[in-house]
C-alpha cells in the first residue's frame, strides 16, 4: 500500500528475474551475519559457534544453488536487489544489537530468521512458473525449515524437536511480531511524544478544560499518526509479522492510550489536583514500559528504566519548563 511514495518495490510486483536475485542477494547476507554470531560466540559457546558455521556455509550454497538458476534462465548479470529496496519485506536487526542480550535472545532471533526466510520461499515458489525454480525454492523452503529446528535447540543439533513447543513458540513470536512490538512502540510514543505539549500548555494556561482539550488532540492524532505509520509500512506478508490491520490497530490504540493516561485528569477542574495526579500516572505509565520491555522483549530492566523512565522524565521537565516561563 502506498509503496510508491517510498520509492520501493512491492514484493507483489516483483518478476521472476527480480525474486531470484532478490533470494540471491538475501542469502549472501544471511550468511554473513551467522558468521558474525559465530564470532561473537566462539569464546563462550564454541558448539553453538559451529552451528552458526555450518548454517552460514549452507547459505553460501543455497545462494550458488540460486546463482547456478538464475544464470540458467537470464544469462550472468544477476542484478543487485536488497531487501530494504522492497516494501513489506523483512529486515535484520544488527547483530551488535543482540550479541549482548544473551545466547537465549540470539536463539530467539535465529528462529525468527528462519521463520522469515522460510515464509519467503514459500510465497516465491507461488510466483513461479519455472519447474526446475520452483522444485529449487521447494527444496530451499524445506532446508529453511530444518533450520528454525536447529535454532530451536543450538546446542544439540540433531535432538528432535518437540512439535507441541515449538508450535507454542511460533504461536507466542506471532503474538509478540503482531500485538506486543507495536503496541508497546505505540505505548512509549504516546507516553513520551505528547508529555511536551501537554505539560507546556497546562503550565502555560493554568486551565484544565484548556490542558484537556490539547491533550486530547495529541493523544488522538498520535495515536491515527502512528497507527497508519505501522499498517502502510509493512504488509506483513514476507516479514511474516501479522496483518497490517491488526498492527496498525494496536499500535493506534496504545499511542492513544499512552497519550490519554496523562490528559484525562484534567477533566477535574481543580488545576493543581489535575496536574499532580498527571504527574502521579505519567510515572506509572513510564515504568509499566520499563517492565513490558523486560518481561517481553527481553531487555534488561535497569537499561529500560534508564531509557524510558529517565528520559520521559526529561521530556516531562522540559514540558513544565516551557510552559512555566
């Protein structure tokens, strides 16, 4: 939707041609960054290390299975397509930014990896009208497959995989890609983008009905703001994070929410008593986020706290600040 006025492709309006380079180019990045973690790894988790190895080494043939296809159909030139020049289609996160949150989380991002992948390979062999890429992409979905098991359990690579688990993990990742993440991205918006405003205009006027009124306005337009922001960004179809609609929707509601929790006591006339009861709730807004973060995201408490409690607060203060002068 609207991919057009972000100068990307829809994975929709890809051709054949475009899809294998596209798999070709995905490949050669997906190993690189399993070879990355089995850098990092190598010290404290030598096993896992070789893992990490042995799936980047599959990458790179999977990637020559691709090359050797391509080249079959078109010729040489395979052109340069990367994932971020597609709308909807899945990214990686850097591997700096989970190298330090524990082997666990890395295991997490490995199956969410596979997850992705896999679901590539699955809706590409639909676009494809070649037998010989079509059985490839088949194979290569299977192997993708194989490995979300391996990530299940890195330290003992052949040990089946307990179905009933596994899909419980699939079906709480779902839960986390499609309500919690942008939720609580919505949740920490709302919470911290509108206590400026707010907090300058109640300062600023002294009024309640005023202060309610602002309030009001920014939470509302927050939450349509960031709502539409996360349903067109990302269809959900390759990333495999869920519906748009149901994405859109709760990130929507929770900016509104965030934003609202703090407007609403204005509704009492008393400036004062309004104001120190915001106050009172903009802080129990801002260390529920500490703890969502930590208990679903994974992300250590104190460094939650340290990032959202300390930093709203500043908002908070530079909002007062303004208002009051």
């Amino acid at each position: 939707m609207l991919s057009f006025l972000s100068g990307r492709r829809r994975f929709a309006d890809l051709s054949e041609r475009e899809i294998l380079a596209l798999a070709i180019s995905s490949e050669e990045d997906d190993a690189r960054i399993y070879m990355e973690y089995a850098e990092a790894l190598r010290s404290e988790y030598p096993d896992t290390a070789k893992v990490f190895e042995s799936m980047a080494a599959q990458e790179r043939g999977h990637q020559t299975s691709l090359t050797r296809e391509y080249e079959r159909r078109y010729g040489g030139t395979v052109p340069l397509i990367r994932r971020e020049s597609i709308a909807g289609y899945y990214g990686r996160r850097p591997v700096w930014a989970v190298v330090n949150l524990g082997i666990e989380r890395i295991r997490a991002e490995v199956g969410r990896m596979e997850d992705e992948a896999a679901n590539f390979y699955l809706k590409a062999q639909k676009k494809t009208s070649d037998p010989d890429t079509r059985k490839l992409l088949e194979s290569l979905y299977q192997t993708e497959l194989q490995h979300e098991e391996i990530a299940g359990n890195l330290a003992d690579r052949y040990l089946p995989t307990d179905k009933k688990k596994e899909e419980d993990e699939k079906a709480r990742r779902q839960f986390l890609l499609t309500f919690v993440q942008p939720g609580l991205a919505g949740l920490m918006d709302g919470s911290v983008s509108t206590l400026a405003p707010i907090f300058a205009t109640a300062f600023a006027t002294q009024n309640s009905h005023t202060t309610l009124l602002v309030g009001l306005a920014a939470a509302v337009g927050a939450g349509i703001s960031m709502g539409f922001t996360e349903a067109l960004h990302d269809d959900g179809v390759i990333s495999g994070r869920g519906s748009p609609l149901k994405r859109g929707l709760s990130s929507g509601i929770m900016t509104a929410v965030g934003g609202l929790g703090h407007a609403l006591p204005y509704i009492i006339p008393e400036f004062w008593t309004a104001t120190a009861i915001a106050i009172i709730v903009v802080f129990i807004e801002l260390w529920a986020i500490a703890f969502i973060q930590n208990r679903y995201m994974e992300t250590p408490f104190w460094r939650s706290v340290f990032q959202v409690v300390l930093g709203g607060a500043l908002v908070l203060a530079a909002g007062i600040f303004i208002g009051g002068s």
